[in-house]
C-alpha cells in the first residue's frame, strides 16, 4: 500500500480533530484546588467553561480572570489562555 502522507504529516481525520479544539491552562482554586491543560471548542465563553470546571457554582461567586486580568462572564476564550476561577465567598467564614 502507498501512503499518500509525507512524513510528519497529520492523517485528516486526526488533524480534523485537532483544528476544532483549543487547549487552555485552566486553574480551579476552590478547594484544595487543581492547574490542568483542557481542549474546549472554538468560540467558548468564560461562563460555559466555568459551568465545566465548577458544576453548580454561580459565577458571580467567583473572580475569574483570563491572562491574569478580570474578565466579563461573555470573555471568548483564544488559544492557551490561562483561565482561573477563584472564590470570593468562603463557606462557613464570618464577616468581620
């Protein structure tokens, strides 16, 4: 059989996949926390990222920033942006 793909060269199918995803870093501090790397389609916004990452939390809970920086909940995320959500009500913390 003849490949008909030069060496280095992505299969379609597999490069097909790879052209409809972008990879972000993504860092949960809630909790104990977690940083790991995920593919999430073209045109994601910050708030359906965060329906992923934080199931049934309420996003204005939370500081979310993209490159470091706020953003609005509607922020389309770009390829390896580094996105982080972070509490900003604390359960069970007492007001001062």
């Amino acid at each position: 059989m003849v490949s008909l793909f030069r060496f280095g060269q992505t299969h379609p199918f597999f490069r097909d996949s790879k052209e409809h995803s972008m990879k972000l870093l993504v860092i949960n501090n809630n909790g104990g926390g977690f940083a790991d790397y995920m593919n999430v389609e073209p045109g994601t916004t910050v708030h359906q990222l965060f329906g992923q990452v934080v199931p049934g939390g309420k996003s204005e809970d939370y500081l979310i920033r993209v490159n470091r920086q706020p953003v609005p909940k509607d922020h389309i995320l770009q390829e390896g942006e580094r996105v982080s959500f972070t509490p900003v009500k604390i359960e069970g913390a007492v007001a001062a």
